[in-house]
C-alpha cells in the first residue's frame, strides 16, 4: 500500500511579508505536508516585497524534511518576467 | 502585405457550411465529447459529419481545423488519440492543441497534418512557443487574449511560427486553459470535460416582479430586472454581493465581447497571419453576419482601402464591446 502525501501550493494571496513568514514557520513546525511549492505564481509586481526571503524560508522548510520546489508565474509576457 | 487567415467557428455541420459561404478561409471545429472546449450537447461533429464537412470545405479550396484542445485526464486519454485519428484518417487541415501529450501524440501519428497550439495552452511568451515549435513542430500559435498589439509585433520577430489572434466574441479575464470556476459548483472541468457552465446544471428562476435569476447548480450567478435580457449563467460573468459592496456587481468581470474591428489594420500590419472569430456555441445567423463583415473588412484592409466596419454591436453579448488587452493593459 503506498502512504498518501501532501504537497502544499504555492500562496495565491498578496500577504505582508510577516504573515507569510510567519505562515512558512507554521508549516515546517506543525503541518503534515511532504512537499512545499514557494515562489509568486500571480503577479511579478509582487515579487519584490518576498524574494530577499526564499533562501532562508527554503531552507528553513528543508531543515523540517520538507521538499521545496520553487515556481514561477503562471503566465508570462513581459520582457522583465522572462530573465 | 500578408492576407490574413481568417478563422471561424462551426459548431454544427451547417454552421460550418454557412461560415465557408460567407467567406471563412479556415472553419474550427470538434468532435461530440470532452475533446473539445466547447462539449455542449446538441454542438459539434459526429465523425461522417465531419468527413463530409471537411469534403465541403476543401472542394471551395477552404480549410477545416479540428479543436482537440482540452486536457486528458489520467488514464483517459484514449478519446483524444481517437479524435487526432480520426482527424487525420479524413483529412483535416490542422489540428488545434493545448496539451503537451495530445500534441506528441501527433506529431508522431500523424506528422503531416500541421499543428497550431490552442489558445487554452496560454502560450504568451517566445520562450514558450519556441517550446512547443521545438518539440512538437507547432506551426501556429493562437495568442491568449493578455497581448497588446505592439507585443504581438514584437512577439511575432522573436519565434518560428504563425500568429493567430482572437478579434471578435466572448472575451473571459480567466488566464487561458487554466479556470476552474466550473468545477467548484458543478464538480466538471472546463479544461478537462470542455465545458464551461454545462446546460444540464442552467435553470432559469422566475423572481417577483417578473424578473429572472440564471442559475448554475444551484446557485444564482445572476439576477436579471423584467426588462433587462437574462445572461447566460457563465460564473465570471455574474453579478455577486461581496462585503466590499452595497448591491450585487459584476465582481470579476462585465460581460462585454471582443470587438477588434478597429484594430484590424494594425494587427494585419503587426504580421498577425489569421484572425479568429469566437463562437461555436452561437447561431448560424451570428456566423453569417460576423464572418461577412470580417471578411469584407479583412479584403479592404489588404487591397489598400478603407475597411468599413460593420455594425456588430447588435451580435455582441449583453451589446458591449471592448478591445480588452490588446490596445492597452489599463482595460480591466
């Protein structure tokens, strides 16, 4: 019998830096979730105000055993969203 | 100049017949299950009436394109290996794709019929359509409806196939290939059984007053005055009370349809190579009237005259218009 496994979206919502953070913290510490997808899936205007924190919310998802998978926007057209 | 393709919708085998009459060079077209994005009962091809379409059209020297452009689900995917043999056994001029599996299965079975990638892949950066142009041959896109014309200009230099842009019809916000409104409320995927708003799940409620309020499984998308026409209940397109708001609104979008009459011109000069006409759901008489004044719009434009714009108003959903994105970004 294979064990069921959770994967975790990346976050739709535009929330403030702290309540993502702090959103992160919870789910390495308490949730039952295998899998993490991070990264801005929406708008690349909203990208400045997380991407400084990635590296450290990544790794502080791995050092709790969850995979981390990184995403980019689900739709891409400008010249500055294809670098 | 180029003379532009243009591409128009049949969803019955007269409709299709009526759209090469009134001057379509390509009519697109499915087959009668969830291989198309348009799988609405008493729509589209069964496979001896497609046969026959396709003999109609290629003897008035016209293309037929055949949509098998939703998504498999696992382990379902036969009925789309079906659609593209049997596409190919009678001869279509093209296949229209969104998924990556349906397009291999393609171009391996059937490499000489040409692949155009649909819409509903929502391909709007070169990277992406060199994708699928590299692997699976892709011959032409069919831009989601987010471009400027002057991105579609310089898209257009950046990537090794033809552009096709939606110019007249439904006009939805939703990114393309990708809305699953439907299935929160009827539990059916747009993107994988291809329909959106199914008419099994569509009651028309009388209100006090005379009204009417469209529902889709149960819920009420809309509610309509005595006097006001009743809309069909298309999630995105209804009127809801939010928190933010006093009275019910349009919260994601009005329903408004594309009108690029206007930028016919631009577009043509923008190396645009087929323009696309919306609207399989839609009656003959719709495909006549709209396919006519885009074809007389479409000659004058590439004899060097004046186009003269029809009055298309009248054939538009709720007799709104817009040119959504692609005259600026600031229309939503």
């Amino acid at each position: 019998m294979t064990t069921a496994r959770l994967t975790l979206g990346p976050v739709l919502c535009h929330w403030p830096p702290e309540k993502l953070l702090d959103f992160y913290a919870r789910i390495a510490d308490e949730a039952p979730i295998d899998t993490v997808y991070l990264g801005e899936v929406v708008c690349s205007k909203r990208v400045p105000f997380f991407e400084d924190h990635y590296g450290e919310v990544a790794d502080r998802l791995k050092r709790a055993g969850k995979k981390v998978v990184f995403s980019s926007l689900a739709e891409v057209m400008l010249k500055r969203e294809r670098i | 100049m180029n003379r532009p393709e243009l591409v128009c919708p049949a969803g019955t085998p007269s409709a299709l017949r009526t759209a090469v009459d009134a001057g379509a060079d390509a009519v697109y077209c499915g087959f009668q299950n969830a291989t198309n994005a348009r799988n609405f009962p008493g729509l589209n091809f069964t496979i001896d009436e497609l046969g026959k379409s396709v003999a109609y059209a290629h003897a008035r020297g016209r293309k037929v394109l055949l949509a098998v452009n939703t998504f498999p689900p696992a382990g379902k995917t036969a009925l789309w290996r079906d659609a593209i043999d049997v596409g190919h056994r009678l001869g279509v001029d093209a296949f229209i794709v969104a998924d990556i599996g349906v397009a291999d299965y393609a171009r391996r079975t059937a490499s000489d019929t040409r692949l155009h990638l649909s819409v509903q892949a929502a391909a709007s950066s070169p990277e992406a359509i060199r994708f699928y142009c590299r692997e699976f041959n892709v011959r032409r896109v069919v831009l989601p409806r987010i471009l400027t014309v002057s991105e579609i200009q310089a898209l257009g230099k950046e990537i090794p196939c033809e552009m096709e842009t939606f110019v007249f019809g439904n006009h939805g916000l939703m990114v393309e290939g990708r809305c699953s409104l439907t299935n929160y409320i009827t539990g059916l995927s747009t993107n994988m059984d291809g329909v959106c708003s199914p008419a099994a799940e569509v009651r028309y409620a009388a209100l006090p007053g005379g009204g009417l309020a469209s529902q889709l499984g149960g819920f009420t998308i809309d509610c309509f005055a005595a006097k006001e026409k009743a809309g069909y209940p298309t999630i995105c397109k209804g009127r809801y009370g939010t928190a933010c708001r006093d009275t019910p609104y349009y919260a994601f979008e009005e329903p408004v349809s594309l009108n690029l009459s206007p930028l016919l011109p631009d577009l043509v000069r923008s190396g645009v190579h087929a323009f696309k006409i919306e609207g399989r759901q839609r009656s003959r008489a719709y495909v006549r009237a709209v396919v006519a004044a885009f074809r007389q719009c479409v000659d004058a434009i590439v004899s060097g005259a004046d186009p003269q714009l029809a009055e298309l108003a009248a054939l538009t959903e709720g007799g709104k218009e817009t040119e959504g994105a692609f005259k600026s970004k600031s229309w939503r």
